[in-house]
C-alpha cells in the first residue's frame, strides 16, 4: 500500500511539472521584449537588499542588549 501511494504520488507530481512547462508566460515575455524586466529585477534586488541591511541591524542591537 506504501509503495502505490508512493507512486501515485510521484505521478501527480511529475504530471504538474509537464503542464507547468507548455504554458508561456505573457507578462515576462511583454517586459523582456520592452525592456522593462530589467526596471522589475533591480527593484526587487534594492528590496531584497534593503531586508538583508534591516535584518543585519535588528541583529546587531539584539547583540548589544544580550551583553
């Protein structure tokens, strides 16, 4: 019984990764073709930097109350 549910597991997994892949995405493929992809990566790496900058700090201070 552990082994069919097992594989039927592994079948519905690997049949959601084969529709994943037909489907195009229409959103990335506009921004790519006028450029504006690259306007959407570098803010969500300022962001992405700024929570890391945040986080570093919150755990500074935390240091600084434990001594």
């Amino acid at each position: 019984m552990k082994k069919l549910s097992s594989i039927i597991l592994f079948l519905l997994i690997f049949t959601t990764v084969f529709a994943q892949q037909s489907a195009g995405v229409e959103m990335a493929d506009t921004l790519r073709s006028s450029g504006k992809i690259y306007v959407v990566i570098t803010t969500i790496a300022i962001v992405f930097i700024g929570i890391i900058i945040y986080l570093f700090s919150i755990d500074r201070r935390l240091k600084k109350l434990e001594k």
